[in-house]
C-alpha cells in the first residue's frame, strides 16, 4: 500500500505520497527507528518516524508495541486531550509499527542532503 509521509524540517512541512514497491523498506520500522532517505528518493536525507495513523484514523502511539489496534484509557497525550483536570476516556490507537493498514506516516528530518527537500519533492511529483 503506498503511504503518505509527512517531512517535517524545523519550520517546514512537506508531504509526499510513496509507491507501493518503495514503501516496502518502510514496513516493520517502528516510531523512533531512524532510516535512509535514499528509500522514498531523498538521497543523501536521514529520517526519523515520529508517529501516523492508520486506514481508519487512529493514530499510532509510542507506548503500543506490534501493528495492533487496542482501546486504551488515556488521561492525555497522544489522541486525546481533556476538556477537565482529572478526566479520561478510552480511545483506540494503533501500535508503534509501520504495517500496510498505516496511510500517514510523520517523520522528522535528521541530516539533511545536498539538494534542498523542495527541489526532491518536486522532481518526484514531475
């Protein structure tokens, strides 16, 4: 399935929509793992995976081992903030692994490259 990862660099966010037979290097890597550009066609960048979500929209949490979706009671974090002090709620979440239910993956720049990210992004989409 192909995903969309999201590439966040300080200040700036780009989105770009992977092909399936790329995506397959991304399979398995749980949020925190760190990977080579190179895999989604961004030489020479470094990634690092910080979360997604999954077909249906539940995010992916940290604490959530395997690519399982479990309903968990939050009192905040990820997915869920309380409108009181004190309040929780049970939430479904997906687990820290990339699988091919996830869309959306977030990911934050490491390295950078010799060309800037624009530049990669836009000779993809061409």
């Amino acid at each position: 399935m192909a995903f969309k990862i999201v590439i966040s660099d300080k200040e700036k966010s780009v989105q770009m929509e992977v092909d399936p037979s790329e995506s397959r290097g991304l399979v398995g890597l749980s949020i925190g793992d760190e990977f080579e550009g190179s895999i989604i066609g961004l030489e020479g960048y470094k990634l690092k995976i910080t979360g997604g979500s999954d077909k249906n929209g539940f995010p992916m949490k940290r604490t959530i081992p395997g690519a399982r979706r479990v309903r968990s009671l939050v009192s905040g974090g990820v997915g869920y903030k309380p409108a009181r002090k004190g309040e929780r709620r049970r939430k479904t979440f997906r687990g820290n692994t990339v699988s091919d239910d996830i869309v959306q993956i977030n990911t934050v720049v490491i390295e950078k490259g010799e060309k800037p990210l624009e530049e990669l992004i836009g000779a993809q989409e061409e």
